[in-house]
C-alpha cells in the first residue's frame, strides 16, 4: 500500500491513504540501518502489517523543521509582540531559497494596540520584500482580519508553517478553523519569546488546502555552505555581485578583494537589514569552510551498494568492535597454548 505520512510521534508514523484510512507504521529495520529519515509529508510504500518498506521520491523537502512535499513555506512574523527580528526572518528566507521552496510571509497578530507603530512597519516591510518577489499578507488571528487574502494564496496547497514559537503559527490554524483547538501560549515579558506548544510536525487538513504545522525553532545555522555561494541565495546581493572584479569577492570592507566589489559600490542601495543578516550568515559559513578545511568531515555512509543492490552498512565502531573480538580470541587461544606448552615442560 501507499499512502502520505501526516504525522511523527515518537518512533510511530502516521499513515493516511487517499480515501482517508490511517495506519499507525513502524520503520523496518533495513531503513534504520541505512539511515533512511522518513518526514512528514513523505509518501511510502507500507505492508498490511503495518511497516514502512520505503520512501517515494520527493518532489523537495528540509530539515529544519522537518517535512517534505511543500508546495508553499509561508514564514510567520510577528512585528511588535514578538519584535520582528530581521536577521531572524532573512535566516528563514535564505535557508528556503536554499532548498528551492517557494515562500511567501505572513505578518500576523495586527490586532495589537500600536497602529501607528505598525503600520510604519508594515510599509517597511513591504519596501524591502516586495522588490524581491515575496507576497506578503497580514492578519489578525483575534480579529479575523486578512484571513482571506491568506487563503486566496494558499487555496490547492499544501504548505508549512514556519517561524518562531509565540509568533502565533497555532492561533492562526485555529483563527482559520477553530475546529482544530490548537493549544497557544502567552509571550513571556522576560524573554519576549513564546513557549513551544506544538510539539511534532502534523498535516491539517482543510477544504481547500492543507497545512503542515511546526514546532518553532531558532538555532538555525549556515554550517552546510560555502562563502563563496551564499551571495546567490540574497538577490539584492547578487544583483550588483556579478559585477565584482574578483570571482571569488565576498562583498566586506577591508577584505583583500574589497577594492572592486560591485557590491559595496553599491551598499547604499541594499538594505542595511539585509546585509547586516548577510555578514551573519557569512560568519557561520566562514567557520564552516575551516572546519572543513582543517578538521575533515568526512563521515561513513550508512549503505553502500554491491552487485547492483543496496545494501546497509556496518557501522565502523561494530567493525571494530567484532575485530577487537576476534583478536581477543586469537590471543586468548595463543595464550592457552602457550600455558599448557609450559605445564608440558614441567
């Protein structure tokens, strides 16, 4: 059978079949062994005893948070309650164009008293992000506003949530349908943070589109790219980095290559938001490309393949483990020998 995995919980997957029959699976063995991760949103193959036997192929999928076969990632901010943090919500955006998944942001909670505030926000938020392609809509989950410039977006989709925990993804689900009772929680006034409330990644489904629910997370970081590339992923960067003299510029004042760079020619026409989350982002690669370069990250493959077939792999410590073993028995046998040689001298 085949069907779409909906929801993770513990070491049981979900399973939902197209007439809406559910199968509580579990992974089989070989998979484990390999080292196969089966996501949210992941399409499977699954026996009547109710085991997953493999994962169909993915049309895209991330990590952070975990699921696959994303039409749309719509990336919730809040502006004052939580205070949006930019550098935050460019990590999300870059960590998306990364992956090649559509995205789009949705500011919500306007309902908060500051409408002057807001509004100021919200205009400068538009002046950055609308050049650069994203549709933005802004909502109020207490008082039903823009809900349905939200749906009109998402209609036929199947999309993911993500952003930070208080940021109101769960009151937004239930401002959408109050069916789903999803739990919230109040931001704390010490870390201005919200608590997490949802737990594990799990398919909605509504009427006209389906959403992926996350839990919220922050310690997102670019450990997994070079310097040289992170450019391409901000396309108000990339537009004058083409530019550059050198190939290989990375666009910082007083860097060998900054004499030339089309980029910082050109600084006053990036916003300063986003080449600040830029040189952030830049850092973490920078110390990515020296570990890298100086500490190797070379890591055994769980599978391999042999005669055509794919095959799970022995682990190096179980390999080293069942050798350490049989030397032991190689010298305790040499060691018996040895001793009765001995008492046969006597």
């Amino acid at each position: 059978m085949q069907g779409q995995v909906f929801k993770i919980h513990s070491d049981f997957y979900y399973v939902k079949l197209k007439c809406g029959d559910v199968f509580e699976c579990k992974l089989r063995e070989i998979l484990k062994k390999r080292n196969e991760k089966v996501l949210t949103g992941d399409f499977v193959d699954f026996d009547d005893t109710g085991v997953i036997n493999g994962i169909l192929e993915r049309k895209n999928f991330i990590l952070r948070p975990a699921v696959a076969n994303i039409d749309t990632a719509v990336v919730v901010s809040s502006l004052l309650e939580p205070k949006l943090d930019y550098v935050q919500l460019n990590r999300y955006l870059t960590f998306l164009k990364y992956h090649k998944i559509n995205t789009m942001l949705c500011f919500n909670k306007e309902d908060l008293p500051d409408k002057s505030e807001f509004k100021k926000q919200a205009d400068e938020i538009i002046k950055i992000y609308k050049p650069l392609g994203y549709k933005t809509v802004f909502t109020s989950a207490k008082e039903k506003y823009g809900l349905s410039d939200l749906k009109k977006e998402i209609t036929g989709k199947t999309i993911v949530l993500c952003g930070l925990s208080g940021v109101g993804k769960s009151s937004l689900i239930n401002a959408l349908n109050p069916d789903f009772n999803i739990r919230t929680s109040a931001i704390s006034q010490n870390t201005q943070r919200g608590r997490h409330t949802t737990r594990h990644c799990e398919i909605l489904d509504f009427k006209e589109f389906r959403i992926i629910d996350t839990p919220g997370f922050s310690n997102l970081k670019f450990d997994f790219i070079l310097p040289k590339d992170l450019d391409l992923l901000f396309d108000d960067i990339n537009n004058f980095a083409k530019d550059c003299k050198f190939s290989d510029c990375l666009h910082l004042e007083g860097d060998e290559h900054s004499i030339g760079c089309a980029v910082l020619e050109n600084i006053d026409k990036i916003n300063p938001q986003r080449y600040k989350s830029y040189l952030e982002f830049l850092k973490e690669a920078r110390d990515y490309k020296h570990k890298v370069t100086y500490s190797g990250t070379k890591e055994e493959k769980a599978k391999k393949i042999t005669h055509g077939a794919q095959r799970a792999k022995i682990s190096r410590a179980k390999r080293e483990s069942s050798r350490n073993t049989q030397r032991q028995k190689i010298k305790n046998f040499e060691d018996f020998n040895n001793f009765n040689g001995e008492e046969n001298d006597f």
